[in-house]
C-alpha cells in the first residue's frame, strides 16, 4: 500500500480515493395514454469523458427484466421514454399500466457500476392515484391545447468530459462566450433537448441605471408539465419568437406529495448572450405528447 506522504520534503499527498457516483431516478411517471417517463442524474460523478446507461423494465422490483435501450445503450443521456407500453386490456403483455399492477425499471449506468430502481406508482390508495393521474393528465392538455406554447428545455451538464478550451487550474471557465462548453465547463454545455409545452405569464421589463450605462431586466414567471423536471440555470427556449430564458428557480406543485406540473422564475438572456449558440429544431414536434 502507498504511504500517504510523499517522499518530496514539504509536500504532501493523500492515496486516491473511490469514486462516490450515485445514480438517482428523479422521475418515472407515466404520460397519458400509454409512455412512461423516466429521468434520472448522477450525484458527485467522476471526471470520465462519458457515461453509457442502460434502462430496463419488469413487473416487480426483483425482474427479470426487459432491455429497453439499444445494446450500445444511451451516451450521456439523462432521460428516457418508454413508448412500448401495451393497453390493460391487451392479453398479449404485462398489462403494466392497469392498476393492479405497476411497472418498474432499473437504470445501470457504466464506467463506476451505477444502478438505481424506480417504479411508477406512488404509496397511494386507488382513490388518489385517480386524483393524481386525472391532474396530471389534465395539465398536460392544458399546456398542449389551450395556453401553452412550444419550447425547448436545454439541462445544464452537470457532469462528462472536460471542457479543453477555456478550463482553468481552479476549475472554472476563462470564456465568456466559449462555444465548446458555453461557460459550464463541460463539453457541450448542455443536453440534447427535449420538447415540451409552457406558459408565460408576462411582467414589464425593469431598466436600472448604473456608471456604464443602462441595465435591462426582464424577470418573470412560467408554468409548465411535471416533466421533464428542470434545474437552475437550465435554460428554457420558446419556440415561437426563439426567446431564451436561464431558470432562476424552480417550485412544484403538489397534491398529495406528488407533482402535478412546476412554476418557474426565470430571466430573459440578452440577444448577444451564448445561450443562442444553442441548436434547436423549430419544426420538432414534442415527441412524448
């Protein structure tokens, strides 16, 4: 075993030490009529360029269980719908969305071994699953059909590859407008997109006079479906006018400890911000609605 001091007078090191990667689904709900959603993250992840993960499904906590993802299985991805759920009066499977029976998925993420089980129904009675689902669902339309508008949410990289450009000794970004990891210090920056609907509620911009000239502001907030859930400083897209958001903070509502869709306070970047180095399909229809 090594010593943990070094042989260099003045100088002194600690044995490496293991890695404490914790993998965490943060959500698995199902999406009206037949999808499930699941989303997950990597709590303290190592400094390695990629994780693979790998989503799997059975209908009780123990297996077995049904392989979902591609064998090469999802790089650097954070999220994962199921589409292939049958109707509770198909024979021919599980019938995993009926209530008697509740579906559960595991995700295996590779290099540090992690692994997480989640299922999709809540301790709840029949009763206020109903309540729950009925909420939900009617959220849902909500954003689709009446108020809501097309967006792309963009989530932060919290872990993967280190950005080569612009990463200083200290860790942090020496770019403002660095477009290999735009200031996150990771390469890419942030995730591929995923598509959904939200509601603006508008508040009159807000200037402030400081030395160097005048200061614009324009804060306020917006509603959107229980997923995916997002973070601060994710940054949000509104399709229509390809106005760009930073989210400042995050608040669910719940109903009966469960969330039924999230308020947001976010503020508007400005047009030179790096932000809108961002690619996002304009023609993308939400594919999970």
């Amino acid at each position: 075993m090594t010593a943990p001091n070094s042989q260099v007078y003045g100088v002194q090191t600690s044995p490496a030490k293991g890695s404490g990667a914790r993998l965490e689904i943060t959500r698995c709900i199902p999406v009206w009529p037949r999808k499930v959603y699941l989303q997950w993250v990597i709590r303290t992840p190592s400094a390695v360029a990629h994780y693979t993960f790998h989503v799997a499904r059975a209908g009780g906590p123990e297996g077995p269980w049904e392989i979902l993802t591609p064998i090469a299985g999802l790089i650097d991805e954070y999220f994962y719908v199921d589409d292939a759920i049958q109707s509770p009066h198909d024979d021919s499977s599980m019938g995993m969305m009926s209530l008697e029976r509740k579906p559960y998925y595991r995700v295996t993420g590779t290099p540090d071994n992690l692994e997480a089980v989640g299922d999709t129904w809540p301790a709840l009675d029949q009763r206020r699953q109903g309540i729950h689902f009925k909420l939900t669902r009617d959220a849902l339309r909500y954003f689709q059909v009446g108020a809501g508008t097309e967006v792309a949410v963009f989530k932060r990289r919290r872990w993967g590859e280190k950005c080569p450009i612009c990463l200083s000794s200290t860790g942090q970004s020496t770019r403002a407008h660095c477009s290999t990891c735009f200031g996150t210090t990771f390469v890419g920056g942030y995730w591929n997109p995923v598509y959904t609907y939200a509601q603006r509620r508008p508040s009159p911009i807000q200037t402030q006079a400081v030395p160097q000239g005048t200061i614009e502001s324009n804060i306020l907030q917006i509603l959107m479906p229980n997923i995916p859930i997002v973070d601060v400083e994710d940054v949000l897209v509104f399709m229509r006018d390809n106005s760009r958001y930073e989210i400042k903070s995050a608040t669910s509502t719940l109903v009966h400890s469960l969330t039924v869709h999230q308020e947001l306070v976010v503020s508007e970047l400005a047009r030179t911000a790096r932000e809108y180095g961002l690619k996002a399909d304009n023609w993308h229809a939400p594919p999970w609605f």
